[in-house]
C-alpha cells in the first residue's frame, strides 16, 4: 500500500503521548510497510513531535516480508505483518519481544485486539488495522447494476466480464477465496481438497487480466477492469472517487484480518521503534492513519477524529447480518502451508 494526508496540530502533552521511551530513543526509525497503507503527513508529525527521522521502504505480501527477514540483517527497525504471520515469525524466531501491554497507550486497544490468538498476551506485537478481503465490481459496468454475493461471480464469471477481473498476487488471500468458495478449509492437508482449489484457480486463470497487488485502487479508479479482489480498506478509498463501486461480502466466506506492528530480532534502534508503536497507539493519531488507509482500527477514542464517510460505506461499516460470513486468518500447519505453496507454484507457472 503507497503513501498520504493532512497534518494534525501538536498534541498537547507530548511526553505523556509518546511514553517514558521517547527520552530515549534517537537517531532513526527504518519503517518497512505495506504500499500505500501509511500517511506521510502523520509520519512527518511523528518526527516533528519526537525528532526521530524516519525511512519507509514499501513491500506487497508478507511472504515478500518474511523472506525479507528470514534473509537476514534487513535493517528495519519496525514491520507490519498480518495475523498469521506474526505466529510463523514467533515461531521462527525473528522478533522481539516487546510486552505491548506495558506501553502506556495500550490501554487504548479494546478487546479481541488485546489478546490475540497468534500473539497471546501481546508480547510480540501491536495492533494496527483490521479488515477483510472480498472484492469489488462497477456497478454501473455490469448487466442490471448488480452481481450476485458470491464468489462465483468471481472465479466463474459472467462473459461480459471476462478479461475484465483483476486478481491480488497473494497466495494466501486467493487459496483462501478458491478454499471458500469450494467449501473447504483453507487449512486443508488433504491433498485431494487442494486439487479441488487448484482447480478452480486454473479455471479462472485464463479468464482474469491480470495478477497484482500493488495499485488496485488507481486501477479501478481509471476503470481498467470491472471487478477487483480487493482488501475493503482500498474498495473504500475507490468508492471516494466512483460511488458507482460496490464491495462484496461473498456467501461462502470472506477473510477477516488484522495487521500488526512488530520489531523484528535484528532491529538497529529498537527503543525508536517502541517509541514510534506506542505513539501510533494514540486515539488521535491512529485515527488519521484510519482516515488515510480507509480500514478501522482496535484504539477505544479513535472514532472522534475519523472521517465520516468511514461510517458511511458499507464496506468499512460491516453491516451486522456479514457477520458470519468472516473467517479469521489461521496459523496453518507446515503441511497445510506446503500444499498452499504447492498450488501457487503450479498457478503461476
């Protein structure tokens, strides 16, 4: 996700926003993050308020992140995995611990962002955004102005959209999608069930334009394709500039997520890092990240500085009867996450 948004005036109180670490934390802050999913003008306020100068290198999917760190002496100071693979990181031993609950404004984050299942106790990470991934259609493109709530629309599509359907490169998200839509479970070790998800996704392949995941918002804005597989937060920020978009919330099943902030083993300056998460941490200044990124956040307060089209869409303002269509992300097994593997190698060839 790329880079946005208005400046917030100084907070008042500094010291008691940023915590006891900001004496002394110094130098700067190598930020590495997803594109597009941070506001330059909120990071130019962290460094205006705490004098720490700040570097963000963007990445696409959290392989690209873990691979990343697995490789070793990246330099980053602060990431941003999704839920899942906080777990694979802890598990492999590339984080510190941080004890996110002794930082001064994690008493701001509500409950379940509190305790998570992937980082019990919150020793490893911080919450940041949350939402889900479904996809996102033109209404005023499609035959009667309206598609039917279902993956099908999207893995077996109308004539009238093929060539026309844009697909994130992310292994997890599209395994998870097929996995939804042929009814089984995303973590399946059965070899056979993956077949079946396969199946489906070479089926499409050869009806889809294009696989990515960097510009989907511009994308749909310029009308390049009709139907995106899209994260709700960037469906929302589309839907800004072109009401005509509409944001899906399949039938089947749709991932429901959570990205975190961590500090990887290795960090250079990691008392800037705790600094800078406990900072983001902060009603006011979580909230511009919300309103810039167009996903929700886990901080109590935030809302009073959100922007209202927020509550507005649909898309970010989960309408009560989804519900229980959300499947939170799973930690799978290494033999679950090898077929996955498996089935995208054998897609993208």
């Amino acid at each position: 996700m790329t880079i946005r948004k208005h400046l917030v005036p100084f907070a008042a109180g500094i010291a008691l926003l940023i915590g006891a670490t900001a004496a002394k934390a110094e130098g700067e802050l190598h930020f590495y993050n997803w594109t597009n999913y941070f506001p330059p003008d909120l990071m130019a306020k962290f460094e205006a308020e705490t004098g720490i100068k700040t570097t963000m290198d963007a990445y696409d999917t959290n392989e690209a992140l873990l691979a990343k760190l697995q490789a070793g002496s990246a330099g980053y100071d602060v990431v941003v995995p999704s839920d899942y693979m906080v777990g694979i990181m802890i598990e492999e031993g590339l984080l510190q611990e941080i004890d996110a609950p002794s930082m001064e404004n994690f008493a701001n984050v509500v409950a379940p962002h509190d305790d998570p299942p992937y980082d019990p106790g919150r020793k490893y990470s911080a919450p940041y955004m949350w939402g889900t991934t479904g996809f996102t259609y033109d209404s005023a493109r499609v035959p009667d102005g309206a598609l039917d709530d279902s993956w099908k629309e999207f893995f077996e599509p109308r004539a009238e959209l093929e060539g026309q359907i844009a697909v994130l490169d992310d292994s997890v998200s599209v395994y998870n999608a097929a996995a939804f839509y042929v009814g089984v479970d995303q973590c399946t070790e059965d070899p056979k069930q993956a077949q079946q998800i396969l199946d489906v996704l070479m089926a499409q392949k050869e009806k889809i334009a294009l696989y990515s995941s960097e510009g989907t918002i511009d994308r749909m804005i310029a009308g390049e394709v009709i139907l995106h597989h899209q994260w709700n937060g960037a469906s929302h920020r589309v839907w800004r500039d072109k009401p005509t978009i509409v944001y899906v919330y399949p039938r089947e099943g749709i991932d429901f997520w959570a990205d975190n902030f961590v500090i990887p083993k290795d960090a250079p300056n990691p008392e800037a890092a705790r600094t800078f998460i406990n900072w983001i941490m902060a009603p006011e200044n979580v909230a511009e990240a919300s309103n810039f990124t167009g996903y929700m956040n886990a901080i109590k307060g935030s809302d009073a500085h959100m922007d209202e089209d927020l509550k507005k869409n649909p898309a970010v303002n989960m309408p009560a009867e989804y519900a229980e269509r959300l499947r939170p992300s799973k930690d799978c097994s290494v033999k679950a996450r090898e077929l996955r593997d498996k089935v995208w190698t054998r897609l993208k060839k």
